[in-house]
C-alpha cells in the first residue's frame, strides 16, 4: 500500500509533456476569422463627392424639411456659377419656397466645409445681403447645414412664429 501511495506521489508530482497537447479549437477558428474580410465601412455622408453630397442627400433632405413644415418647394438646384451680391463663381444651391422666398446657400470650393454664404430675398426680389454661414463649426453635417438654414428662414420670419 505504501508503494501505491509513493506511486501517486510521484504522478502528482511529474511535469505534464506540453508538446502533445493539442491547440483548442477556438484558436483554429480564430486564425481563419482573421482570412475573412471584413466588409468596410461605408463613408459618412458628408464625406461623399460634393455633388453626389449635395444632389442625393442634401437636397432631398431639405425637401422633406420643407414640405414636413406644410409648405412647397418650388425649385431647387446646385450649380457652379455666380455668387448672389459677390458675382464670384462658386457653387450654390439656388431654391424657391413657393410664395415665400427664395435663397442661395453658396460654397467657395466644391467642398462643405470650405467658406459658405447664404443670402434671401422675398419671391421676385433680388437678394441685398449676404452673411456667412456656418464659419465656426468644425464638423460640417448633413441635419446641421438643414436646421442652420431653417433657423436662418425662420430668423426672418419667413417660414414659422418665432
């Protein structure tokens, strides 16, 4: 009996051969994880090309604004030409609010965050200010030049009660 408690002893006491051991699954599974590409993550919006910024998401979004609030959009369009007032060529979204006004959201480069400018006028009235637009906001976004623009109409008294 003594020599079967020594025994045990002994076994207890021996070091394990790690080299046979075989690796858990997990880290198999893991290694080939690792192969599968992962899928990239889309752009944000507003770091699209101008234009496709612009014509896909900032208009429309400005649409549904407007006609959310009851009122029509008669046009609205970007181009590259004449800034209102200025007469520098730049680029500007151009858009009439039926039997309101009408405005022009410029941009110097073909870039949100380059300098902007807006100016308004009453339907059939040439604009006769322009005042910069977003000049300290770092993070140029889709809802914050909407809701600027809105608080610049609604400032006026054109689109609501103050």
């Amino acid at each position: 009996m003594e020599e079967n408690l020594e025994q045990n002893i002994k076994d207890d006491n021996e070091i394990p051969d790690k080299t046979n051991v075989s690796k858990p699954k997990e880290t198999e599974l893991s290694k080939s994880d690792k192969d599968i590409p992962k899928p990239k993550k889309e752009l944000p919006i507003e770091k699209k090309p101008f234009q496709e910024f612009v014509n896909e998401h900032l208009i429309p979004a400005f649409i549904d604004e407007i006609n959310q609030r009851g009122l029509e959009i008669n046009f609205i369009n970007l181009k590259n030409t004449n800034r209102p007032i200025a007469g520098d060529k730049c680029w500007v979204i151009n858009c009439e609010i039926k039997d309101i006004c009408i405005f022009w959201l410029s941009f110097e480069k073909e870039d949100i965050s380059s300098l902007k400018s807006i100016s308004l006028s009453k339907p059939n009235q040439e604009p006769s200010i322009i005042e910069s637009f977003l000049i300290d906001e770092k993070r140029i976004t889709l809802k914050l030049i909407i809701s600027r623009v809105l608080q610049r109409l609604n400032g006026q008294k054109l689109i609501g009660v103050n």
